[in-house]
C-alpha cells in the first residue's frame, strides 16, 4: 500500500470515501437566546420516578410508530444534544434548526417492547421552529461545529435508563433522529451495553469533514478532530440503527438486567463497571481512549465477561477534549499531534501502531486485518457451549455473515491466556486470501472474552426480517442462529465469570494456523 495512504483498518483506503459508503448507510429573540424550558410537558405514556429500566419497564406497552416516514431533504429538520448521555433526572440542551415554522420532540425508549422496539417516554408541545445555518470550522483540525443557539432545555425526569431516539416532527412533515443515552450510574450485578458516540461521530459528514475525508472528498483534507456540537447527518441515527439498536432490542427481550453508558462515559468514569458481571460493545466500536481500554482491561481481571459483538474494536486510539465534546484523532498525521513525541501512549494513531504500540488483540483476542470482505461464516467447532441449540454442525455456513471489516485471531499477536476458534472463515479482501475468527478466551479472574471476527454480527439479529434494508442478503436462517448464539452468549454471561460455569477454551491456534 502507498505509504501516503491510510494503514488499513477504519477505512484505510487512503479516502476513507467508499468505507463510508459501503458502511452504509422562528421564535421569539428571547426564548431562542435563553432557550426554552421542557420540564415533562405533555408526557406521554407516564415515566418510573426511580427512572429504573427493570422488569416494569420491559412490560410496558411499546409505540410501534417511532420510525421516520420522510426524512425531506437535509436542512428539513436537524437536531443536536449538548451532552451524548445523562443520568436519569439530569437535563440536556437540545439544539434544532428547521425550515418549519414549528416542530415537536418525541423521546422513544429503545427496546423489546413486545416486538414494538420502541416505547414513548415524552413529547414536548409545540415549539417554534428557526433555521441555523452558521457553522464554523476550525483551519488547523478542520473540525466542524455548529454552535447554534439552544432551542429547548429538556428534563429527564422519570426517564428510564436505556438508549433513546429523540424524533423531531417539523410541521412540514419531515422528521429527523437525535440519539441520547440515558446512562446508568452503576452495573453491579447487570450485563452493561456500551454505545459507541465516538465511533458514530468519527464518520459523521455533517458540514463536510469527518475523520476520513473532507473537501473534494479527499483524505488530505479530512478532520484531525471532530465536535458533537452538531447534527449526525443522514437520519440523525444511522450508526445506532444499524449496529446497536438490534442487541439492545434482544437484550432487553432476554429480561437480564442490563446497565446502559458510552465509551465516553466510561472514559470519564470508569466506576460503572465495578462489579458489572458482563461489559458489551456492540456493531462498531472502533474509537477508544488508552483510558477507556485500561478500564475494559482492569475489568476484566476483576471478573467481568466481555463481548465484542463487531469487528475493527478498539482499532483507533483517540483523545477526548472539550469537556468531551472533541474526538481527536490524527491517525496517520500523528507526527503533527501536539502530544507527539512527548506523550507517546496518548498519541491519536491506531493502537497497534508507533510511537506506543498495543495491539487490540490483548483485550478482544482479535486483530483487525480488513475491508472491504462479503463472506460466509463457517463454524469450526459446533459443540461449543455458545452454539447450543442451534442444530449446526461442524463447517455449517451462513452466506454474508463475514463484512464488512472482519478480524483474525493472529499468531504473534495473541492475549496472554489458550484461546479457542470456534469459527474460522475463509475470505477474499483486496485480492488477499484470508480468514474470519470467532475467538474465545478466560482469564484468571475467571471472565470469558467472546469476539465475534465480523461487523456483522448485530445486523445479523435482523437477518430475514424487514428490518434495516436486505441486511447485506442474509437470510432468516442466520438470523436464526445469529440471535440463538449471542442468547447463549448474554445467559452464560449473566451468571458471572463464565469460566466457573462453562467449559474452558481449548487453544487450537496452533491446530488452524500451524504456528502459536
């Protein structure tokens, strides 16, 4: 690959352009200068004084219409949160530009809801709707920020913990996303699901600059840093609809207690893991802080199950600034950080690169290889605990599971404990051939590391539904044993460190790759 040209991993094609694409997916001068006060009028459906997410709240009737009908075209309604998650209770500045004369705020709480996946925790009244066009844009970092003026302050009060999608209704029939989660303050004793804003942000093209291109759609020209003080682009939500909101739905439908953060929050404070008995990131988490690893780390040796439900996690060593409202990340322009050379391990490149080199593979078992790949997933031992019940057998296939980034278990660079294979397959990526692993592992601490090799996995729950498009072409078979294995996966985890109450890994790295 040209050295000028991004490493693979995250979009390395040098534009980062066609990652991005495959991926995918007036009121009065008073009021807009102080910003209007939203303190639970019009409630909907009634909120839990405790903002508690048990069993009370997995019951409740769900609201099968939260999904967008139009979207209308971008400057139709837009919206953005002056925090990516609160507690329960807490307020948050929601800023909105509209070319409506008016528009109204719904927050749904994503879930199972007896297949309905969303329930209506509030909506505002009717509020005035402005346009916001001005944006800045930083030279140095090229970073794009809004800085609109607050539209509304809104409290949480009676908010359940969970992920929400904030729906703003412009009364000229457009709608748009603004996601926030409502974070949990502690996961002692609960399975807890971890967003990735950092992640969403790092490929947001709102203004014309994300991490991978910039002007001309150029990676020369691409953000160094990026702000949350603007609007996602497409829907609002796209990255939470496509990789997260499918495990959360299932999660919830399983009835396990769960806990709800960021990677931001547990960058911030990482006390929410203590006592968590499982830690889960979800589709695409691939922007992390040395902190935010370091805690996943620390938790883990305290005995907390992890699950890596994607593929390319922990893959870029980031900085978070601005009271958390930067993702910085210079990648391949490392040299021109300001903490470089002096600080090395906080220099924003990929973690397996210099000038402090740790590859991921330590945490998740894994090593991200690349993209783009469309691949079967073939499983290589079929009597693993995490396969039971469903019926495979050894070197079963389920077309399109692999993509479209995907990881391996590496020889040279493995996590300090036997780690077993249990599905290994073969792939094309760039002309290369190569392969796809499922990996498990333990600790002395008893927890039990699941990867699953493949950014597919959570859109893999939707598979032979109607949800989220084709799903790439996969069927209702997979779908099937995709959502029967990550049951097995959240169960066995939900009862403690895994390795008291499930079978040890056998190490055949040896076995598949004929070297450790």
């Amino acid at each position: 690959m040209d050295a000028e040209r991004e490493r693979p991993g995250g979009g390395g094609d040098g534009t980062g352009l066609d990652r991005r694409r495959f991926l995918g997916a007036t009121a009065a001068a008073g009021v807009w200068a102080a910003g209007t006060m939203l303190a639970g009028c019009d409630m909907a459906s009634g909120g839990d004084p405790g903002a508690s997410a048990g069993p009370s709240e997995v019951s409740r009737p769900g609201d099968s219409g939260w999904r967008i009908r139009s979207a209308g075209p971008p400057e139709a309604a837009l919206g953005y949160t002056d925090k990516v998650s609160v507690l329960p209770g807490e307020d948050f500045g929601l800023y909105v530009s509209t070319t409506a004369p008016g528009f109204r705020v719904s927050a749904y709480r994503m879930g199972w809801y007896k297949g309905a996946q969303a329930r209506l925790v509030w909506h505002s009244g009717r509020v005035a709707g402005r346009i916001q066009g001005e944006r800045g844009l930083a030279p140095r970092t090229r970073t794009v920020r809004a800085d609109w003026k607050r539209t509304v302050l809104v409290h949480t009060d009676g908010w359940p913990e969970g992920a929400y999608l904030l729906r703003l209704d412009a009364e000229n029939g457009h709608q748009r996303y603004v996601p926030l989660i409502v974070r949990s303050a502690t996961a002692r004793g609960k399975t807890l699901l971890i967003h990735a804003p950092a992640t969403w942000q790092a490929y947001n093209l709102w203004g014309g600059c994300n991490l991978y291109e910039g002007a001309g759609a150029s990676y020369g020209t691409r953000a160094l840093a990026v702000s949350f003080a603007r609007p996602y682009d497409n829907n609002g939500a796209e990255k939470f609809l496509v990789y997260e909101r499918a495990m959360v739905v299932l999660a919830e439908r399983l009835g396990i207690p769960l806990a709800y953060t960021t990677g931001i929050d547990i960058h911030r404070d990482p006390a929410v893991l203590r006592g968590a008995v499982s830690a889960v990131t979800l589709g695409h988490d691939e922007y992390w802080t040395p902190q935010q690893r370091q805690s996943m780390t620390r938790a883990r040796d305290a005995g907390t199950n992890l699950a890596f439900l994607g593929a390319n996690t922990c893959f870029r060593r980031i900085r978070i600034e601005d009271g958390d409202r930067t993702v910085v990340c210079y990648k391949t322009d490392y040299r021109h950080d300001p903490l470089y050379p002096r600080h090395g391990a906080l220099v924003t490149t990929d973690f397996r690169q210099v000038p402090d080199p740790d590859p991921e593979s330590s945490l998740t078992g894994v090593l991200y290889e690349g993209y783009p790949t469309n691949a079967p997933y073939v499983v290589r031992n079929a009597g693993h605990w995490l396969f039971a019940g469903t019926g495979v057998k050894q070197g079963d296939s389920f077309p399109h599971l692999v993509g479209v980034e995907y990881d391996r278990v590496t020889p040279g660079a493995l996590p300090d404990a036997p780690i077993e294979i249990i599905a290994h397959s073969p792939l094309v990526c760039n002309g290369r051939r190569s392969h796809s692993d499922s990996a498990y592992y333990t600790v002395p601490s008893g927890a039990g590391v699941f990867a699953s090799g493949t950014m597919r996995w959570v859109e893999g729950l939707m598979a032979g539904t109607g949800e989220n498009g084709r799903n790439h072409g996969m069927d209702a078979r997979t779908g099937a044993f995709v959502t029967r294995t990550t049951e097995n996966l959240l169960r066995a985890f939900a009862e403690g460190p895994a390795a008291k109450t499930r079978p040890a890994p056998r190490d055949n790295v040896r076995e598949v790759y004929g070297s450790a």
